[in-house]
C-alpha cells in the first residue's frame, strides 16, 4: 500500500473547549408513565449501563421557577427534563433518566395558581401527544389528558387566578380544560385555519383573553376560548406564530415571532407590524424582552438584539440555532438560551457574552464511535458548534479534547491513519487536527469500509479507492451505493434494487432475499440487513458450491458494527436490540435503556460495549 504523502489536504484546524466535569446522576430509576402509552424500557444503573460525560441538549423548553430565580427547569427532544439549581450553570436529572422516552418536551410550565406544580406538553415524533403535571420538580409526573386527540400537544398556557383552567395547542386547534386536565374540549372546532396552534398567550391583564398562534397567522378569544376572530392586520398570510411574549407593565403590548422575522403589536393584536430590518435570518422561534429594555430573538442562524425592537444585529455564535430564551427580573443581567443540538447557553452580562453550560445534561446526537489506539473517538451531530470529534484518552473517563467538523458519518483507521467521513467530505487526522482530502471536494461521505490495507469509500453517488497516494473513483454501473463491505477478494455494494460483487474487472450482480438492504462485514461472514430482515452468507469453501443466504430473522432489521472479534455486531430488529456473541454462535439480547430505534453506532473495547444513540449521548456497558 502507498502512503497517503501526495493527498491534497486542506486544513480543519479545531479549537479546544473546557469541559464542565460533573459526576454523572446517581439517579437512574425509570419511572413508567404508563398512562403516556409509551413503551416502558430499563434505565442505566451503575452496575449496567453508564452515560459518558460528553455535555450537549437539544433543549425545546425552558421554565424558571417563579419563587426561585435560580431553580431552572428544561425539556428535550428525546423525553428528557432536566433541573438546574444554578441558574442554568449545570444540570442533572429532574427525576429518572428518561421519563418520556419516544416524547418531545414542547413545552414546561408552572401553574400561576400552584407555583410548587409544573405542566408538560408532550409530542411524538410520529403523531400523538399529552399532557402532565408534577408536583415535585419532575421526580414524577401524573398524566391529564383525557378527552384529548391523539396527535401532537405543542404547548400550553395557565390562567392566572382561575386554577385548573389550561388551553392546549395541538395538531386539530385549542383544547380547553377548567378542572386541571381531568377532561377537555375542543375550543376551535370548525375553524379551518386553526388546524395547527404552535403557540399561546393569556392576556396577563385580561384573563378571559388568550391569542393563538397557528401555522399561518394569529388568532383571539375575547370569552375563555368559547369564540374566536382573527387578528392578523398587518400579518404576512402563512406566518406560522412561533412564541408570542407580553410585556410587563404594557398592557396590550405583545412581540411574536414567526418563521418570517418578528411582529409586534401596541393593541393586543388588533394591528401588527413586521420588523426584519438587521435579521441575517428569517425563521426565528424564540424571544426575550430584557429588564433593561432591550429584546432579544433567536433564530435559526443565531440570537439578534434590539434596543428598539425596529432595528436588529446579530450577536454571538451564529451557528446556535435558538429554540427557547429565558429570562427574569430578579436576575437582570442573566440570560439563558435553550438551543437545537448545541444545548444551555448562558449569560450573566446581559447578553455581552455568552458560554456553553450543558454540564451534567447527555442529550446529544451521537452519529459515529471509534477507537484507535488508546483514544475514544465520538461524532456528534447537529449540535451547532459543538458538532464534531470529541476525544478521549481514557476509554470515556473524561473527554479532554474537541475537533469542530461537520456532521460525521463514519470513522475509518487504516494502516494507522484516522479518517472521518462526513457531510461535508471526507477528512483524515493529522496531529491534533483534521484536514478535508480535496480529492472527495465538499460531498457528503458516507461510510469508510477497511479490510487490512484495503480501504473504499462511499459517497452518496459513487465509490472510491485509494491508488498512488489518492482516493480515485471507482467505477460502479449500477444506482447510488447504500452500503459497501469487503468480503473475499471483491468489495461488495448493495444499491436500492440488489447486491453487487465488484472484483478488479468485474461488476457481479448476486441473488439477494430482497431489495434495499445493507451489508455489513463480520470475519467469515457478510450481513445482510434492512426491510426483509436479517440474512448471513458464510464465505466459500474451498472447491465447494457457493454458498447462499441463511434467514437470522424476518422482522425489518439494521446492523451497527462493533469492531470486535467476539463481539462483532449489534442488531436492531424492532424494538429488539441483540449482540452477536461469535464464540457462543448466538445472538444476546440487549436490554437497553432508550429505544432502539435510536441507537446509532456500536464499538467494543477493553470488554466494554459503547452504544452510540440519537439524543442520548454514549451508554457504556461492561460485557460478561
């Protein structure tokens, strides 16, 4: 094999992040809502299943309690809560690791009435919703939803001086209750552009007045939710009104935000006018008005402040995509941002500057893991600016080292090099810094397949080899490649319709159970995973008959590879995730503490299982 001298590098030069290092939660006893109607699964435990402490959230929902400044709560996209009693500066469990597993957290509320209750509105990433409420912090939750649809409960909004009275925004309009979630009712029904309310604001002057947000301008109940009228002069048609913010000691004044910049309105929505002015982004979900005067909105593309509200600048990192701000008066210069993958952000200068403050919080979106050598490698995905490789020299232990790169896809070690396939190309490790291969520009490279000094490369269109120091395409005739694995002397591929052997003159069409699957290499045998199961395929003996494919199950299923001789393969078969254990030839069940859908990547080291998830950060179980 060549060396890689001659490749063209273009430099990714990475910058160090202190991380926050906090024991993790000695919390982790699950406690089953049963009544959500979620699948129940068994939590980490000391003597089980670890999280390593790699810091990140994608936070949805933010709520200070009212008699505490400094007690913060916040909800994730993945059924986490989270409590802090720092005032954002680190995080542990509300309650049980998970308390709504499959559930968004759109939105954490305390009652007005009941300051010692919060409510949660939930939402499911493929349909259905509820309501609950807790009243010790998020140790434990009691559902209230009766009478409600089953689809999506984006927020909700309290009434102050009648307690039990809650509106719900969900998929169908407002649902109302007056006796605290016990039984609701629809309040819309038969406005057709209340089909989806993403937010609500009762009037704080004017209790029997609520305004709605939906998915295509703002509408008012002057009468509890019993009648509603649009209020939408001066509103774009199809604005969808993310947040809607009153503010303090203004009656009538109310500020949205909407995926086409900000509104405002003197009139409680009689008559609004649009602010862009200064916004280098459109869609903007969430805002602030400071103590001191000044706004605050956050969008897709960073936070923007105001000293107006007419005129806008961008401030701060504009990587952050920010979901949810929070602020209080009796912390005028502290500011927290809720952001999509990048976690807690804090301010304590009033906005001047800000710094990640996850600590404690395992909500990440891990895409990739590897070892090499003695280092840890994890991919973290959509986390913004904390997207990239977060390195450990201690199996986990502690992370002492971030690379920023774009969303990584796979690793690869060959012949001693590193190399990161990515969204954005593919990338090789030199030093402590990584470097973009010219060679594969800027496409989005998705798998690295390694046998000895052997090495190919998946691109969403197309294959490569490595040849005199270059990756160089490798012609393939068939559709766009979805998997690749050495097997034998050929590279196998599978596209949308079948299963390939390539051999240095030759494309091979092979027999396959079925169409659409993906390979995967363990020692002696090739996988087959996808729609129509599980399927091996042992390599051929000798002067015998070529062998074909032996059904491992029926049921939709994907394989992660682990790396490991002996325990060379996760298989996630539904909800049922196993281990091949080969010394045993069979294959274990694994009773893992998130659903499986969202296991990501797999690794083995030093007799430990490391499982990467999709919103749960890196679990680690020791093997027997």
């Amino acid at each position: 094999m060549q060396q890689h001298s001659s490749m063209m590098l273009e430099g990714w030069n990475g910058r160090m992040l202190d991380r926050v290092k906090l024991p993790l939660a000695a919390l982790f006893v699950l406690f089953g809502l049963a009544s959500l109607g979620s699948a129940a699964h068994a939590a980490p435990s000391p003597a089980a299943w670890q999280v390593l402490p790699i810091w990140a959230g994608d936070i949805r929902t933010l709520a200070v309690a009212p008699a505490d400044p400094d007690l913060v709560l916040a909800g994730t996209s993945a059924g986490q809560v989270y409590i802090s009693r720092t005032g954002g500066s680190v995080w542990e469990n509300a309650g049980s690791f998970l308390p709504f597993p499959g559930w968004v957290v759109g939105a954490l509320r305390f009652d007005p009435n009941k300051p010692s209750r919060v409510w949660v509105a939930l939402w499911g990433v493929w349909g259905s919703g509820q309501v609950a409420f807790s009243d010790d912090l998020g140790k434990t939750w009691s559902a209230r939803s009766a009478g409600l649809p089953n689809e999506a409960v984006y927020t909700l909004a309290l009434v102050p001086g009648q307690e039990g009275k809650l509106y719900a925004a969900t998929a169908s309009g407002v649902w109302g209750t007056e006796d605290g979630g016990g039984g609701w009712h629809q309040l819309t029904a038969g406005i057709e552009d209340m089909g989806k309310v993403s937010s609500l604001l009762v009037d704080p002057s004017k209790p029997d007045s609520v305004i709605a947000g939906t998915w295509r301008r703002a509408y008012r109940s002057e009468d509890g939710g019993k009648t509603w009228a649009g209020v939408f002069e001066g509103m774009v048609l199809d604005s969808e009104v993310f947040s809607m913010t009153a503010i303090p000691d203004k009656p009538g004044e109310i500020w949205a935000t909407t995926c086409g910049w900000v509104y405002h309105t003197a009139d409680r929505g009689d008559h609004w006018e649009r602010f862009k002015d200064g916004f280098a982004e459109r869609r903007t979900p969430s805002f602030a008005a400071l103590p001191d005067g000044r706004f605050l909105a956050g969008t897709v593309g960073g936070l923007h402040l105001s000293t107006d509200g007419r005129n806008w600048q961008p401030i701060g990192d504009p990587a952050l995509s920010i979901a949810v701000i929070a602020v209080t008066p009796e912390r005028p210069k502290r500011v927290i941002l809720g952001t999509e993958g990048s976690g807690v952000w804090l301010s304590n200068d009033g906005a001047a500057s800000f710094y990640p403050a996850s600590g404690g919080m395992t909500n990440s979106r891990v895409s990739a893991l590897a070892l090499s050598g003695n280092s840890l490698l994890v991919g973290v995905s959509d986390a913004g600016p904390l997207s990239g490789v977060h390195l450990s020299t201690t199996k986990g232990e502690s992370f002492n080292d971030f690379r920023p790169l774009p969303n990584v896809l796979d690793f690869g070690v060959h012949l001693g090099r590193l190399y990161a396939a990515t969204e954005k190309g593919l990338f090789e490790r030199r030093g402590a810094d990584w470097f973009r291969l010219k060679e594969l520009g800027e496409n989005r490279v998705e798998q690295i397949a390694i046998d000895g000094d052997r090495i190919a490369v998946r691109t969403a269109e197309g294959l490569w080899d490595l040849a005199g120091g270059r990756f160089v395409p490798r012609p393939f005739k068939h559709g766009a490649p979805r998997s690749a694995a050495f097997f034998g002397d050929a590279l196998w591929v599978t596209d949308a319709k079948g299963v390939y052997r390539l051999t240095k003159d030759a494309n091979h069409t092979i027999d396959a159970p079925f169409a659409g699957g993906r390979l995967l290499r363990l020692d002696d045998q090739l996988l087959l995973a996808g729609p129509g199961g599980a399927f091996a395929r042992p390599a051929p003996a000798a002067d015998a008959d070529t062998p074909g494919w032996t059904e491992l199950t029926s049921t939709a299923s994907r394989l992660l590879s682990t790396g490991d001789a002996r325990w060379s393969a996760v298989m996630v078969s539904g909800d049922t995730v196993r281990l091949y254990d080969r010394l045993a030839h069979k294959l274990v069940i694994l009773d893992v503490p998130v659903p499986a859908r969202d296991l990501s990547a797999a690794v083995v080291g030093d007799g430990r299982l490391f499982l990467g998830t999709s919103g749960y950060g890196v679990l680690v179980k020791t093997l027997d």
